[in-house]
C-alpha cells in the first residue's frame, strides 16, 4: 500500500524511552496502517543504540553544528529534505509526543490545507509572568528568511507557535527550501529558528494562508502552557476543534478531532517547576552580580585613592614646574643682562682694538724714525772713522 502521510521525529538518547512510547501509541491507534513513522538520528552510534527500525535518517557530520542551540531545527529540515519525494504530507513532532486517537490522517491534512487558516493566541509580558520577549524573538528570527518588502504581510500580535499540526505538505518544499536559501542555511539555523513557524510564514506569503485568533491569551503558546497560564476570552475554541495540544490540556480541549498529545514530559506542575528553576537562576544571577558590585566598589576605591595620590603628586608637579619657571625666568633676566654686558665688553673690546690699532701703527711709524735716525748715524759715523786715520797717519809722516 502507497502511503501518502508520514510522521518525522528528531530525537536523542534521553527522549529514547519517549520515541518508544510515542511507537506504541502510533500502533495502538492504527496509524501505522496509512502512515510512516521517521527518526532523525545525529549520528551512526544513536541510530545503534536504539535499536533497528526501518524509517531513518542520520544527519551528516557537515550539519552537526551545536554552536548555536539549533540542532533540532538542523534535524527536522534535513529529514524533511530527506524524505519530501516519498509523500504527499509530512507532519513533524517531537518525541514527547503521543496519539490518543484513530483518524484520517489524510482527511486532517487535506482539510487542513484546504481551509488554508493558521490559529494563533495573544502572549502576556514578562511582567505579568508571559515569555511574549521570547515571542518576539522567534517571530524577528523567522522572518529573516524572506525578502524585506514581503514581511510588512507577516506582522501580527498573535502567537502560531504549536496551535496546528506542523504538516508540511511535500509538493510545496522544494520552493519552500528554495526562498530560505536551505543549501547555505542548512547547517546554521539557531534556536530561535523554529522550523514549523518559518514555514507558517511562507504559507502566508506564498499559499495563502491567513492568521485567525483563537481567542486565547497565554504565558506563551496555547500547547506549552498549564491551564493555569489560560485566559480564554470566549468558547470560540470548541467551535474549532483543534488536532493537538499538551497533557495538561487535554482535559479542556479534546474533542473528536484531537489525535496528538504533545509535551507528555511536563506535568500540571512543570511551570511552576520550571518558574522555580528560573527564580533560583535569577537569585545565583543576582547574588553573583552583588558579589561582582561589592568588587567593583573595592576596585573603585582603590581607583580614587590612586586619583587623589596623584592628584596630589600633580599639585607638587606643579608647584616645582611652577618654581622652575620662576627660576628659569630669573636666569632669563640674569643672562639678558649678560648678554647686555657683554655686548659692552665687546664694544670696550673693539675700541681697545682699535686704539692698540692705532698705537701699532704709531710704533711702526716711530720705529722707521729710529731707523732712519740710526742709519744716518751710522753713516756718519763711517765717515768719520774712515777720515780720521788718514789724519794721524799724514799727520805722523810729516813729523
């Protein structure tokens, strides 16, 4: 037999013992007769570990990436890449899943996409206990996936977020994993990115689908809230006779269509549970940032007394700089008046020159005077001693 609707589960070791579960509820109701039930290995060794079993798909080591907490939207988009040219509809769950009913799995998917309608629910603050931050969070990080001029269409106050089936029907996929780039994206989704909600938004830019409110307000979606964390603003929810909710829910809103139960790990307490949990985190956050302002404040002390040792350091600075200006202002005017003097010194110094000068020439003068004296003497002299002995020698012969 040709089936033409198959179930795809990402699972992991510790939602093993769920993944059985959810095996048996499936033959239990006879779903398995019309439908196919796939897991989503991470690896060769999970697939081993738990056991055979006919339908699976082990993600490749390229795409297992645990960087950005998006492994499970790595997981469902890979199996459905995987196994989109063997069926007509493929509906994604998790683990912590469970079928309660026997149903037409192809009348749900054909009157699902045929009505061409995605419930949504309004979400409280996080002031009034509501994740809508979260919200809004998701919603921002799935529209990234479409064209900027297109996601004026995806604007809404409503959360969509588990209040339908993830049914993907398979004829749309390759145009679907074509628009969000799935080639470069496949092994890059984030937490944040989740897989039913982006395809949620290329049913309403591309199928036509329309958002209606289910008259329900929420801490978050309708299927991950305790009672507790309902406000139903009219009955318009019987009238619509959802296919799927949590547990804890089950009491409110099952009705004939209701065939999945998802969420059977958390019980009515599990909010609160986790509501602790978080308050406790908020405590050890809160103490170790008091921790980290006391040692701020200590660093910060010790930071001013370091600014006024030297600020006081500067002050002497200054006084000091302040004395050798004063100081250097004094040789200023003590060499200024050098530098007068010595330009004194220096004119008493050119006149002396010039004096000595002047008495050099008068020595030279006065010594070619004494030389010109001394060498008419001389003269004479000569003269005399040469005239004076033929004298007396004439003198002596006469006698």
């Amino acid at each position: 037999m040709n089936k033409t609707v198959a179930f795809l589960v990402p699972i992991y070791p510790p939602h093993f013992k769920f993944a059985r579960n959810l095996i048996e509820s499936w033959k239990t109701n006879l779903l398995n007769i019309k439908s196919d039930l796939w897991f989503v290995f991470t690896n060769i060794e999970e697939k081993k570990e738990f056991d055979e079993w006919n339908h699976s798909v082990v993600l490749p080591e390229s795409f297992v990436n645990f960087s950005n907490n998006g492994i499970i939207n790595i997981k469902k988009f890979y199996g459905l890449h995987e196994i989109k040219d063997k069926y007509e509809y493929v509906i994604v769950l998790d683990a912590e899943s469970a079928f309660i009913k026997k149903i037409d799995l192809n009348q749900v998917c054909e009157t699902y996409w045929n009505n061409k309608v995605l419930y949504g629910n309004n979400t409280i603050p996080a002031s009034q206990g509501g994740r809508m931050e979260t919200v809004e969070t998701v919603k921002n990080s799935c529209k990234r996936f479409f064209p900027d001029s297109m996601k004026q269409k995806l604007e809404s106050d409503l959360y969509l977020w588990f209040n339908q089936p993830c049914i993907y029907k398979c004829s749309t996929l390759n145009e679907f994993f074509s628009v969000i780039d799935y080639e470069k994206n496949a092994a890059e989704f984030i937490w944040h990115d989740f897989d039913y909600y982006i395809y949620m938004y290329y049913l309403i830019l591309y199928q036509g689908f329309r958002i209606e409110d289910m008259e329900i307000e929420s801490n978050y979606g309708i299927c991950e809230a305790g009672l507790d964390y309902l406000w139903f603003k009219s009955n318009k929810y019987e009238k619509i006779n959802i296919w799927m909710c949590s547990q804890v829910t089950l009491p409110r809103f099952d009705n004939p269509n209701l065939f999945i139960v998802c969420h059977i790990d958390r019980d009515e307490g599990w909010m609160l549970r986790v509501t602790n949990i978080k308050i406790d985190n908020l405590v050890n956050a809160n103490r170790l940032l008091s921790d980290r302002l006391e040692q701020k404040e200590k660093e910060f002390v010790d930071l001013y007394a370091r600014i006024d040792d030297l600020y006081s350091r500067n002050n002497d600075l200054y006084a000091r700089s302040d004395d050798l200006y004063k100081r250097s202002n004094d040789l200023y005017a003590r060499s200024d008046d050098l530098y007068k003097r010595s330009n004194d010194l220096y004119a008493r110094s050119d006149e002396m020159c010039r004096k000595l000068s002047q008495m050099t020439q008068e020595n030279l003068d006065m010594r070619k005077r004494i030389d010109a004296i001394l060498n008419s003497k001389s003269y004479l002299l000569g003269r005399m001693f040469t005239w004076l002995p033929r004298k007396i020698i004439r003198g002596l012969c006469r006698k």
